[in-house]
C-alpha cells in the first residue's frame, strides 16, 4: 500500500542548538491539524526533538559551517522523516544494540 501524503516539510537547519525549533513546531501544528494525538503524536514529537538535537551536537559537532537537512511526510496514519547532516557517519554494524 502506497501511503497517500497530506503534508510534506522540508528545512536546511544550521548547527546551533534551538534552530531546529520552528521546523519541530510546524512539523507538530501539522499533526495536530489532522487529529493525531496520544502516543502517535508524543512518539512523533520525541522522535523528531531527538534526531534533530543529535543531528546537531553530535552529527554537526554544533559546528556552525555546517547544515541539517530535514525532510518529512505526513499522512493520516504515517509519519516519514530523514535527517541529515554533515558528520563524519558512524557503521551501523559497530553501533551497540540497545
């Protein structure tokens, strides 16, 4: 099944930490605009807060040359998201499982 996307944002963020909050902001209003609310909407909210602070102090080093791009998607009962940034990357393969 192809998900059917109402929304869609995208930001070029810089490496200082609290930019990232309008893009959490608008990516939120949008949920809400469309009922999401409870665990989803508190999962989202975690996840982007989390991914987009981390993108910035540990992708960026917080270093201020550098850019996060973030992407996301949003429909009725699905939420996509891709964060980049300019970091060194890590292998996956050497990240311990939690």
């Amino acid at each position: 099944m192809t998900a059917q996307w109402e929304w869609t944002g995208e930001a070029d963020i810089p490496s200082r930490v609290g930019e990232h909050m309008p893009f959490l902001e608008e990516v939120l209003s949008q949920l809400e605009r469309r009922g999401w609310e409870g665990r989803d909407y508190f999962g989202v909210q975690m996840t982007l807060e989390e991914t987009l602070t981390n993108a910035i102090r540990h992708g960026n080093c917080r270093d201020e040359s550098k850019r996060v791009l973030a992407s996301c998607k949003l429909g009725p009962e699905e939420f996509w998201l891709s964060v980049e940034d300019e970091g060194e990357g890590f292998k996956r393969e050497e990240v311990a499982d939690c």
